[in-house]
C-alpha cells in the first residue's frame, strides 16, 4: 500500500476462470499470534530526528517502546537502490538487528524495485530496465539471496520473507504483469528458491491487496499454484476504507486458509486516530468517519484494530496467524516524506501512524500489543 488514489485491479477485471485444484498443502496450526508494526520509515525519521514518546511524554527508542507495549513482530520494506539511500539492505540490517535484540520477530518485504510496489506500480529497479525475462530471475535470486545473506550474517536472520509486495496486477511491469502470468510465476518461483536457500527456517508469504476479494485473491493463488509457485503463509492488506466489509474479509481469508490450508496474515492495515494533519500536507485519508461507527479518534482507531483483529483469530483451525500495522512510527518529520527522490516531500499518513501529534504512542498501541 503506499501512494493510495483509488484502487484498481485490472487483473481481477481481466482473470482467467480458476484453475481447478489438487489437495490442499497442510499446514501446522499457529500458536503465536503475531502483533505485528511495520516500520519502514523508522531508520529515515530517526535520521531526520524523530523522536517517539510513551503518552505520558517518556522518550525511548521506538523498537523498545513497541516492544514493551507487546508487539512480537516487525515489518521491512526492501527497495533495489531507492534515491534516498533508505530501505535498502544497509539500514534493513540494521533495524532488523535492533528488533532482533528486542526479542522481536522480523518479516522482510521484497518490493524488487527502486520505489513503491503496490497494485497502481510495479516499476522494474532502473538498474533491470532492459533485461530479458532470464536475466530478471537472476536479478530476483541474486538480490533476495543478497539481502537475506546480510542479515544472516549480522545475526539478525528474518523468520518470514514476503516476496513480492501487493502482487494483484503481477511484478516487475510489463514482463511480469497480471496477463503475463508465467513469467510472474517464474520471477516468484526465482524469490522463493533464494529464500529456501538462504534462510531455509524462514516462511515465505505472498501478498496481495484488497483482502476481501477473493474472485482475486482465488485467481492469483490459484494460478500461481498451477504454475508451481510455493508458499507457507498469505497476506492480505485490508484498509477498512478502501477494501470492503469486515465479512467480506472474514469470508475470504476463511476461505484462503481452507483452500490452501496455509495460515493468513492481514500484513497491512491502519487507521486514523485523528482526521487532521500535522504537516501541512493533506493526508490521505481525513474524513471524520471513515468508516461509519468508527471515528477517525483514539477510541475509533483502536475499535477498529480489535475489529479486525477479531476477524483474523475467527479463522477456524488456528489458521488466523495474525496482524500487521502498517507504518506504525511514520510520524509527520521534516524530511520524511513520501517520495524518495524528492527531500522536500512530505508525510499523508501521519495521523494513521501509532504515535500522534505529539509524538506520543496512541492507545491503539497497547490496543495492537495485547491482541
């Protein structure tokens, strides 16, 4: 999810009829649910001096404070060679070590390109522009193998890898598009295979947006399967504004545990605990109520969370895995904006971040660490 306008899935539009199914791969039932923060944008807000404060005004690192306030997981966005030097393999070691003393599990998501990936976006990196489709799976093996290799080596290995990120219209535009569908399977197979060998104790997740579709989330994993893509878990991103009811949501990843008997994530999802903005910078979502019954409040946000918490420990047979915060410490710091290769821009997310104006953690903090 990253640079929202409204969502568009031409590959739900343009699907092929599913594809008929073996016998589900079985899966253990998960015992740990995971309480899961994504904070991509820590190493740069820290860099440009943010700072994160318990509500009481208490100033810590922003890993501890999570940490202690019961969040088990983190989340790692991983760019080619992003303009600004940030989420690239440098500072994901770093933040991942840092979590990892924490006692913190870390789950690294593979973008494989220079900037946002997401359902609007798949830039292949610049670096890859021209490359044939043999040449786009080393690129895929040797960069995930490198990656990860680094954080072996630092003693900061992942126990989750996502390969590919929001992958409903395909990766790496055009070649691997959503109508060039053996090739997506083979840049994917390309990622895996680097994870497996890499990290073999780690899981590998694919993701997809919109997490109550399942016309698409059936036709992506139903396709990939027949092409021989392997997975161990499945992540949904689910912004209530954008993606559909609770029940929808319920419905889908219900299904998607049964059907593939894998467990399922919500990876990403956030909401407002404010509908004004503290940058000047009109945020992405600022309506009052975006979701009716749910304020854009402390009160609404963490509601929403539980909400939606509820919905993933529903999942019969302990396949409900559990939930990610999207972009917990993207505070509105000077410098930190959305777009990497402009220093000026600035942040349409902060009042959905888990510390608000003040730089001091909401409830729904707490809210995520006691899920």
């Amino acid at each position: 999810m990253k640079r929202r306008t409204a969502l568009t899935t031409a590959a739900a539009a343009l699907a092929a009829p599913a594809l008929a199914l073996g016998t589900a791969e079985s899966a253990g039932a998960q015992t740990a649910f995971a309480r899961g923060a994504d904070i991509s944008s820590l190493a740069k807000s820290e860099a440009k001096d943010g700072v994160y404060m318990w509500a009481d005004g208490w100033k810590e690192d922003a890993i501890w404070i999570l940490q202690k306030s019961g969040v088990n997981w983190i989340r790692l966005k991983v760019w080619v060679n992003p303009a600004d030097g940030y989420n690239n393999k440098t500072h994901v070691v770093n933040v991942a070590k840092r979590a990892r003393a924490a006692g913190m599990n870390v789950l690294v998501d593979f973008h494989y390109s220079d900037t946002w990936a997401d359902p609007g976006a798949q830039t292949k990196p610049a670096a890859w522009a021209n490359y044939s489709v043999a040449q786009l799976k080393t690129a895929i093996y040797n960069h995930t193998a490198d990656v990860l290799g680094a954080m072996v080596s630092a003693g900061a290995a992942p126990q989750m890898v996502q390969v590919g990120n929001e992958l409903n219209g395909g990766m790496l535009w055009p070649t691997g598009r959503y109508d060039q569908l053996d090739n997506l399977a083979q840049f994917l197979i390309s990622g895996v295979n680097a994870v497996r060998a890499t990290v073999p104790a780690a899981k590998v997740m694919l993701h997809l947006a919109e997490g109550g579709n399942n016309s698409l989330f059936r036709w992506f994993f139903d396709a990939m399967k027949a092409r021989g893509v392997t997975w161990d878990t499945i992540g949904a991103s689910y912004y209530p504004y954008w993606h559909g009811s609770l029940s929808g949501l319920q419905s889908n990843l219900n299904d998607m545990a049964s059907r593939y008997g894998k467990p399922v994530y919500v990876v990403e999802t956030a909401y407002p605990f404010n509908p004004g903005d503290r940058d000047g910078f009109g945020n992405i979502i600022s309506a009052a109520t975006p979701v009716s019954g749910y304020p854009a409040s402390y009160t609404g946000q963490s509601n929403m969370l539980t909400a939606i918490a509820n919905v993933v420990k529903a999942v019969p047979n302990g396949r409900g895995a559990g939930v990610f915060w999207w972009e917990a410490t993207w505070t509105a710091v000077a410098g930190n904006g959305w777009d990497p290769y402009d220093p000026n821009s600035k942040n349409g997310w902060e009042n959905q971040a888990l510390f608000d104006f003040a730089w001091k953690a909401t409830p729904a903090l707490k809210t995520l660490g006691t899920l």
